[in-house]
C-alpha cells in the first residue's frame, strides 16, 4: 500500500529511540498487556537475552505506526536457529501489536516479507493468544504467503 514502510530495528537502542512511535501503536491497538510496550521489551532483551540477535519490525502508514513485532534469535530444541517473542517462562514482554483501523493485511504481509529476509528458518510464538483478532490475521497472511504455520495450545 502506497505510504506504508517497513523499519526494521536490530538494538534495544533503536527500539528504546522509537518508543512514542511504538507506544502509540501499543495503546490504538487492542493489547491491553504494558509487558509490550517498547521500553518493557527492551529491558526483557537486555536482562534475558543480551547476546541474542534482536529484530523488531515497525510499520508505519503515512508517518504513523500500525503494526509491529519484536523478535530474539534462540536456538530451539538445541538444534534449529530460531526466533521467538520476547518472553520466558518469569515475564512475558512484547507481543504483535496491530493498529485495526489500518490496512492490516498490507501492514502483516510487510512483516512476512521482513520475515523471510531474516537469518532464522522457523519462528516460534510463544505465551500468545492465537484467538485474538491480530494473531488470527497474522496465522490468515502466513497461509496467505504460502508458510507452514501450525498451533499447539500450551494451556488456556
């Protein structure tokens, strides 16, 4: 969609230098967790994972923000080069935040295709809530790109 850009952010630094940006986002969208707000996800990567590779994908619409999606790389199953959302079993912090009013769809397949640029071969969502609106749209654009996407329901 014309006026729509990808930024991509590899620090905590950059994150913590859009924070208004990505705070606006966390309060239009329908996330009510403060754990995803963008100072919360930076300190959960700089205290549980400061030697992880670090990605966070902000997509604005003409100068405003309407979609993002922070990741850390893991090493998953001790075996695959993976990435994951910023969270653990003792804090969960960051999420997919989504702005409804956007062209969402526009806005996800931005993200896939930042996705697929990225040096991991499989992504891993832990601790969401895949019955939510914008994690249904991201699974929905996944399919939609042509990527394998299974659920497994850790607990309700």
């Amino acid at each position: 969609m014309a006026g729509q850009h990808l930024r991509v952010m590899n620090s905590t630094a950059e994150l913590r230098s859009q924070a208004s940006s990505w705070d606006r986002l966390w309060q239009q969208s329908s996330l009510a967790a403060p754990s995803a707000r963008a100072n919360v996800v930076a300190l959960w990567v700089d205290t549980f994972a400061p030697e992880a590779e670090f990605r966070c994908f902000l997509v604005e619409q003409q100068g405003r923000p309407v979609a993002a999606l922070p990741l850390v790389g893991k090493r998953f199953l001790s075996v695959v080069n993976a990435a994951k959302l910023p969270c653990n079993m003792w804090a969960a912090s960051g999420d997919l935040l989504i702005d409804h009013e956007a062209d969402v769809e526009s806005a996800l397949e931005m993200i896939i295709g930042g996705l697929a640029e990225l040096p991991w071969g499989v992504f891993v969502f832990e601790q969401i809530s895949f019955e939510q609106p914008g994690w249904q749209a991201f699974l929905a654009a996944l399919r939609q790109a042509g990527w394998y996407n299974g659920i497994l329901e850790q607990h309700r």
